[in-house]
C-alpha cells in the first residue's frame, strides 16, 4: 500500500464496501459499505460560485462546529470539492441531511443548482458517491486533486491539472487532516439542527416554526434524528427514503423460529 492510499483508507475509505462502490480505476474499497454507510461526505461547488463561498465554509465548519478542518479539492472538471472525513461510518441519509444543513448555513448565497452533496440518491433510488480523489477525468482528460486549501484562489479559472499530481505530495497534504469523532459530529448536528429539517430557501412558503420538533429533537440521538428527517414533509422525498431504509432495522419483527 502505497502513502497515498494509506491516507485514503485513513479518512475515506472503507473496508467492508459493496462490490459496484469500488473505484474500478484501482479496485480500491469504494465510499460505500455494504450496509449504505459512509464515511466520506463530500460538497461539491460549481466554479462559477466562485471560491469565496467554499472558504467560508471552511473556516465556518472549525470555527462555528468546532469540527477538524476538511480537505479541499479541485475536480479536474468544473467545480471545487470540500472532503468531510467520518471517523466512524454513518447511513447515507445522515450523511445527506448533514451535508444539506451546511450548505444551508455557509453556503446560503450560493444558489442550490450549483451546489451537489456525495452521496446522493437519484431518481430510480440508486446512491452515488464522489469519485475518489485524485482521478484523470475522462471528459476533460484533466486531474482531479487534493489541495491546500490557502492556494484554492490559483484555482479560480482552472480547477484542474493537466499532469498528475505527486502521490508523494497528495499523502503529505491528507496527513494534515484528521476525521470527525462521533461525539464531535453530534455536536455538530445539534447546533445544525434547526437547517436540518428547514426547507431550501427558495421553497419555502412560510417562516420556519422555531419552536416545533426541530427544537424539540435538538441533540437527539441518530435514531431520532432519522426520524425527524423521515417524518418531515419540508425535506427532499429522496433523502426522507433513505432515512427510511436506515430505520428499517430498527422496526423489522423479530424472525419467528
């Protein structure tokens, strides 16, 4: 193994994931497991939002959650890449709802079209994930790759390499970086509660109720969390299946013998 990938397994990669998650470039173990957990969660901004908004979020997530600084990217194609790493896995819907209350926090300026969460579910149900990083883009023939997130602005015309980066160099930079602990993440969770379950801005028809079950769940556990995502009209139908299917072992009848 090489370092590279040992800081890929160290803050993304996961061990026990499905077969159609792997990275079929390497055969690297996907972002994915089996059981539709992850711990890489990914926010990918198109470059026309410009950088400003990213780096907001980055010093907004340390300064205002409290959470270890996440990796920046630029993706080789059109836009930039902000990797949140989980020290410990959690189901997809999390995941999304999370990354939902962040951009609805930090990135309330930037409008929601240019804006993509990993994992996401499309249409059909299916969950995608971020393409690990770095990676030759096949459209573009240019590389994704990890950067320092001071130098992100060299990248505001081109978020792109023409020539792979140094394996050598993207392991020393992951290096810096360390995962979210589970008491940290639901730390997080709670201070972002109230944009959890909030409706994107442009659809909403009236003023969030402050003093509804957003308030009430604040600091809940997983299993309430999911809950209140599941049971709340103003979220996605998408995100509130997955929510769904990461209960569904909590409500499953015990197997008669």
């Amino acid at each position: 193994m090489t370092t590279l990938q040992a800081e890929l397994h160290r803050l993304y990669l996961l061990e026990n994931a499905s077969s159609d998650a792997q990275d079929p470039a390497n055969g690297e173990p996907g972002l994915i497991d089996s059981n539709g957990c992850v711990r890489a969660m990914v926010l990918e901004v198109a470059l026309l939002a410009g950088c400003n908004g990213v780096t907001a979020l980055w010093h907004g997530v340390q300064d205002e959650l409290e959470l270890p600084a996440p990796a920046m990217a630029i993706s080789g194609v059109s836009a930039y890449h902000v990797w949140f790493s989980l020290r410990e896995p959690v189901p997809v819907a999390q995941a999304m709802a999370f990354l939902e209350a962040l951009r609805l926090r930090f990135l309330a300026d930037v409008a929601a079209r240019h804006v993509v969460m990993r994992p996401c579910v499309d249409a059909s149900g299916q969950t995608h994930h971020a393409k690990l990083v770095p990676a030759r883009q096949m459209e573009t023939g240019h590389w994704s790759a990890f950067v320092a997130p001071g130098l992100l602005s060299m990248f505001a015309d081109e978020p792109w390499l023409d020539l792979p980066p140094s394996p050598e160099a993207q392991a020393k930079l992951l290096a810096n970086f360390e995962s979210i602990q589970p008491d940290g993440f639901q730390r997080a969770q709670a201070r972002l509660w109230p944009h959890n379950v909030a409706a994107a801005p442009e659809a909403q028809t009236a003023p969030a109720d402050t003093t509804g079950p957003a308030k009430a769940h604040e600091g809940v556990d997983p299993k309430g969390f999911l809950l209140s995502v599941m049971n709340d009209p103003a979220v996605d139908v998408s995100l509130r299946i997955e929510a769904a299917k990461a209960l569904l072992p909590f409500y499953e009848a015990p197997r008669r013998n």
